[in-house]
C-alpha cells in the first residue's frame, strides 16, 4: 500500500481556518485520497475524500495537488469540536482489496 | 445514518479466557473489518471480511479469529486471551469500493479490552 507523511501534532484558534497537510508521493493512478477523523474516545469517522478534483463538503474541504503527490484538509472555520486525530488514507480504487490501512494521523489541538 | 454497534463497551478478562467481541451493522455492508488500535502504534487491521463466511488476514492476524456466518455480523475471537492483547478494538464495515473511491468505513465506539 502506498504511504502517507502527516505531521504529528498541529495547533490553531478557534474560529480560524485550518490546513492539515499530507504527503503521499508514490501514490498511484488508481488511489484515492481519504481523510478520517476520531474524537477523542470515540471511532474513527469518515471526513472526505477525492481522486483528482478538489472536493467540499458540509465538513471540510479537500485540496488535491495537481501532481497529486500530496493533499490538503482545510477546515474552514474550526471549532472546539474539531480537536481530533485526523488519518490521512490511500486506498486503491483498482483491486479488489478492500482494506484502509491507517497511519499515526495528526493530533489538532483547538485552543479557545 | 449507518450504524455500527459493538456489544461491548469495556471488558474485562483473565489470561486464557476465551473472549468474543461482537460487531453488528444495519447498512447492508458487505465488507466488515476488524481493527485494534494502541497508543503510539494507531489502528492496526486485525480481520476483514467482504461477504458472508469470507475472511481474509490483515496485519496482525496471530492470535485473533473471526466469524461471518451472517452479513451483519462479524465477530472477533480470542481464542485465548493474553495480556498483550490488551487494547482498544473497533469494528467496522463499508460496501464495496470498486473504482468509485467511495469505499467509506463507518466504525463502531469501539470495545476496550483489559487482560489481567
């Protein structure tokens, strides 16, 4: 499976907007990007996720480099809420394999 | 919305008990997915299953066993249970993928799992 560098651990304000980064440069034509998060004491939960195109929902944004070899999660105005451990994914949209194979994620921490 | 429901929140078992967690979806998912996730190491994938008496090893199948003997149910068995198996475990399931990308995992609450 292909492999996804985040950063460990990021910090912002609430209210402001936040850009979670994530490398993946031996991604293949076939990967998609996905992004989960998980709340503290709680399961992961699905976020969004892209092949090619920028993609909105009601959560988050997804901002996919034009090479693909990396992709932005850009939460627009965070809240308290938004403290979590987000996962970074690549899964093959090709094979038959079904699997996400999660990394150590990104600790966001909220401070009011 | 999709649910996913593990039976048991926390759990607390002596070593060499044998120890079944149970994880029910009512989306009609056919693939179902067994994880443990312990600090500084993350989820790791211990079973999936994409249909009904199917199974297939993830990552750190040795210990563990599973049961599909309906599509939405899968369980997890611990044949006998030890120490280091003691962490947080969360089911979940998806339909499948394919080459719409939209293979999305809805997971449970997760089930907290002591040895003693």
């Amino acid at each position: 499976d292909a492999k996804t560098t985040q950063p460990n651990s990021m910090e912002s304000n609430e209210e402001e907007p936040v850009h979670l980064p994530c490398n993946h440069s031996t991604i293949s034509g076939t990967d998609y990007i996905h992004w989960y998060r998980q709340l503290p004491s709680q399961g992961p939960e699905y976020v969004i996720h892209g092949l090619t195109s920028n993609v909105n929902n009601r959560m988050a944004s997804l901002a996919i480099a034009e090479d693909r070899k990396s992709s932005t999660l850009i939460l627009h105005r965070a809240t308290l809420r938004d403290a979590a451990v987000y996962y970074c994914i690549l899964r093959d949209g090709g094979k038959g394999a079904q699997k996400l194979v999660f990394g150590q994620g990104t600790r966001l921490t909220i401070n009011p | 919305d999709v649910k996913v429901t593990q039976s048991s929140r926390y759990l607390v078992k002596r070593t060499g008990e044998k120890v079944f967690l149970e994880c029910v979806q009512d989306m009609d998912h056919e693939n179902m997915f067994w994880y443990r996730q312990d600090p500084g190491l993350g989820l790791r994938l211990i079973y999936f299953s994409y249909d009904v008496k199917m199974k297939e090893k993830g990552d750190i199948p040795e210990g563990y066993s599973v049961s599909r003997e309906k599509k939405e149910r899968f369980s997890l068995i611990l044949e006998s249970a030890s120490t280091n198996q003691t962490s947080m475990y969360l089911c979940a399931s998806s339909f499948p993928g394919g080459t719409s990308g939209a293979n999305v995992l809805t997971f449970g609450a997760g089930s907290r799992l002591t040895v003693l």
